[in-house]
C-alpha cells in the first residue's frame, strides 16, 4: 500500500516529502544536462543537502519508484539509469544562466568551474576563474542563485563537490531552514518523551492501586480470621458454662 503526504511527513523527520522534492529539483537543474545518473543521484543530493537520500523511509522498495512518483519534479530515461529535471514556474528564469555558463577548460566532468585566457600588455598568459552560480530551494518553492568558485575539489569517485555559497543572505536562508527542520525534530522528541512520562506515571499509578487493593484484602482476610476465632472462644465458653451447670446439677 502507497503512504499518503501526511503519513510520509510523519516517518521522515528530518525533511518532508515536498523538500525533499525542490532539493532534487535543485540537484538536477544545477547541472548543464539538467541529468544526473540515477546511482550518482544519492551522493549529489547529500552532497547539496548534507542529509542522506532514504527512499525506504518512505515505503518505496528501490529509488527509481519514488523518482516515478514525481512526475512534476523529475523524469527517468534510458531504461530508468538516467534522471532529468523539470522546471516549473519558479525556476524556468534559471535554465538561461545555467545554459550560458562557459565550459570548464580543464574537466568538463569533474568540476563545474570555468576559466578563460587572455594576454597581457607585455605578452604573459593570465589565467583567471570565473564564478560559476549553482541553485539552491528555500522550502517556499523558490530559487535562489549562489555562486562558487570555479576551481572546485572533486573527491576520489570523481564526482564535484559544490561549496555552498558565498552570499550571506542564501547562507542565513539555508541555515534557517535547517534549524526549522531540526527545531520540528526536536518538538517530536519532546512530544515523545512527554507521551513516555505519561505512561510511566500511569504505571505507577496502577501499581499503587493494585498494591491499595492488595492491602484492603489481606485486612479484610484478617479480619475475617479474627471474627472466626472470637466465636470459637465463644463456642468454648459457651460449652464450659455447659458443662459447669451439668456437673452443679449432678
């Protein structure tokens, strides 16, 4: 059975299905092709996010079955290996500035920076790197442009990691949507400690009455054993009179 938005909310604490949407959003557009290969797709999300890319937490047996269910996000091809995505109305001003960036001259795989050449007045080669903007999702939908530097390290899969930015204001944006996520995980802590204490006191409360409802019977029980044992001395008195009178008589 497929979870519903609310349910998958739920199960995954650290970011909904929704962000989790506009950051895939802006994994793929930041890259010329607007495609990523689908067993690359993991490693760019984390490494844009910081958060690890789960499609069990959210029922789904494999990833290519969550991608399938976004079709207004991202798209599959060539036999679900590779994944492309889709702008919508907020981002279709973006694809212009990702279009016109310059090729890289040293790998046009690995990194994302490009650089360009001119002369000097006295002949000399000047090398200068040009800042390379990359696309970042508040959680409002909208698209923010940062900007990098060209000259950006690659780890030992080859894949380019993407610094996040330069600009004060998307750095503050991105920090307040990670408190945001982390301030609702820590409500749901809370929540849950509380519904924990809760039980723990209804324990204990139900403890205390059986203990109450065990010492009202073991009082009832001696009574009742007191009681048994007067009238027996009653009976013993009562047959000593008896006895006494018979023996008077005689």
């Amino acid at each position: 059975k497929k979870l519903t938005s609310r349910t998958i909310s739920v199960l995954y604490t650290n970011m909904d299905f929704n962000d989790v949407k506009i950051t895939l959003r802006a994994v793929l557009l930041s890259t010329k092709s607007r495609s990523i290969p689908i067993n690359e797709l993991p490693y760019e999300f984390k490494g844009l996010s910081g958060k690890s890319l789960d499609y069990r937490q959210f029922g789904y047996a494999s990833l290519s079955k969550m991608l399938l269910d976004m079709p207004d996000t991202v798209r599959l091809s060539d036999g679900g290996r590779l994944v492309h995505g889709l702008s919508n109305a907020n981002t279709s001003h973006i694809e212009s500035l990702i279009r016109n960036q310059l090729p890289s001259g040293r790998d046009k795989r690995g990194t994302r920076g490009s650089s360009f050449r001119r002369l000097s007045s006295d002949g000399r080669r000047i090398f200068r790197r040009l800042p390379v903007p990359s696309l970042i999702d508040d959680q409002a939908g909208r698209r923010s442009l940062d900007r990098s530097s060209a000259g950006q390290s690659q780890t030992s899969t080859g894949r380019s990691v993407r610094p996040i930015g330069i600009y004060p204001s998307l750095d503050r944006a991105l920090q307040n949507a990670q408190k945001d996520c982390n301030a609702a995980a820590t409500k749901q802590q809370q929540q849950r400690w509380l519904q924990q204490q809760q039980k723990q006191q209804q324990q204990q409360q139900q403890q205390q009455q059986q203990q109450k409802q065990q010492q009202q019977r073991q009082q009832q029980q001696q009574q009742k054993q007191q009681q048994q044992q007067q009238q027996h001395k009653q009976q013993q008195q009562q047959q000593q009179q008896k006895q006494q009178q018979r023996s008077s008589r005689q």
